[in-house]
C-alpha cells in the first residue's frame, strides 16, 4: 500500500481533556505521552479513550484538563506485560492536535486491514444480533496493529460469514466499554475495554478515510 497516497488507519476525535499528561514511553530518544479525552456521543454516554501523543507535537502546557480540542490520528496496539501476562493495549497515535473543530464528526474512525481470527457471532438476551471480529491493520516499517471490532445486526451477519485472511475496510467509532472480570467466587474487577464500532463495511478497500472526509469538512 502506497502510505503516501491513503492511510488505511485513520481517526478522528474531538473531546475534553480530563487527565494530565502521563509519561508512557521513550523511542529514539523521543518522549510519548498518555492522556484521557472525553468524546461525547449523540446519546447522554461518553466514551473515555486514550490518547497517545508526542512530546515534540506541542507544549505540554497545551494539553491542559478541560481543554477541547480535535486530533486526527490513527487507532493502535501495543503488547505489554501485566501479571506476567502479554495484553493487548489500545491508544489513539495523534498526528495532528488543534482547538475544537465542531465541523467534523467528533468520533470517526475508517480502517482497513485482514480479519485476523474466526468472528464470533452472538445473540443477546434481547435478541440483538453482535459479531466480534479482530483485524490486523498494516503499519509502515512491516508492522501491524491488531484492533478489536464489534459489528450488529445486517453486518454482524455478514462479518460472521468471512474467512480468516479476508481483506475488508470499515467504518464506524472508538468506543470504551466497561465490563466485569470474575477473579474468584468472591471477588470481581470491572475493566474497560477499547473497540471499534462498526457502522459501514466493506469488502477490500472501499471506505473513503477519515484523513480524506477532514479535509473534504475544512473545504467546504
């Protein structure tokens, strides 16, 4: 794939800072950091998600609590020990960071990658139809990010269908997802969870990305 011409990993957010700058790693001698940004959905929820950004983007000062801003930027995974455990951590990468830009969706994310594991497709209780499916997102440098992604109804039931291996583009948000993790008969963890829901997919590359459709939004 030709990076140059089209991402095939791109996000979009526009949110509030709730959390200070946090030191999250060293590369080549260039300093990354975490924060928290809260997007708001059409809904009363809000999703909190992590933002990864680095130390030569902007001043720190500039990533203050309560500030609203807009990052666009790509969704992406990280192994890291836990317990002495691998886990798959999630963040979005910022590539650029301004003011509030209310002329964007707030929340959209296009990806195109492979389907990396057999998709598991599931009914609830109240009869909504749920597909989970991992995808694995080439990076430059030969390296790949493994996302998360929940589809339902008409395109749970088509995701469920597709092999390993199948190329598909999507389009959809980041969200955060708490759940519980029963530890013991007697003690239980409430985690959260970082994924993609999806709205639109594809088979091969067919989703317009979110670096395309900023732009088309600051030309109009």
């Amino acid at each position: 794939m030709n990076y140059s011409t089209r991402q095939n990993n791109s996000v979009t957010l526009s949110g509030t800072i709730v959390t200070n700058p946090q030191f999250s790693h060293e590369l080549y001698g260039e300093k990354f950091f975490e924060i928290m940004l809260c997007v708001k959905r059409l809904s009363s929820a809000s999703d909190l998600l992590p933002v990864c950004f680095s130390e030569r983007l902007a001043p720190m000062d500039y990533f203050e609590i309560g500030k609203e801003i807009t990052v666009l930027g790509q969704f992406r995974s990280y192994n890291k020990l836990v317990d002495n455990h691998s886990k798959l951590m999630l963040c979005v990468f910022v590539k650029e960071v301004s003011s509030l830009n209310n002329d964007v969706n707030p929340n959209l994310i296009e990806l195109s990658g492979y389907i990396c594991k057999p998709p598991v497709f599931r009914t609830t209780p109240f009869g909504r139809e749920i597909c989970d499916l991992l995808l694995a997102v080439n990076r430059a440098y030969n390296k790949s990010d493994y996302v998360p992604c929940i589809a339902w109804g008409r395109n749970a039931r088509f995701v469920s269908g597709l092999p390993v291996g199948e190329a598909i583009s999507i389009s959809g948000r980041v969200q955060s997802r708490q759940y519980q993790k029963k530890l013991s008969e007697t003690e239980v963890q409430t985690k959260t969870a970082y994924e993609v829901s999806v709205s639109k997919v594809a088979l091969g590359s067919d989703c317009k990305t979110t670096s395309e459709l900023y732009a088309q939004a600051l030309n109009q």
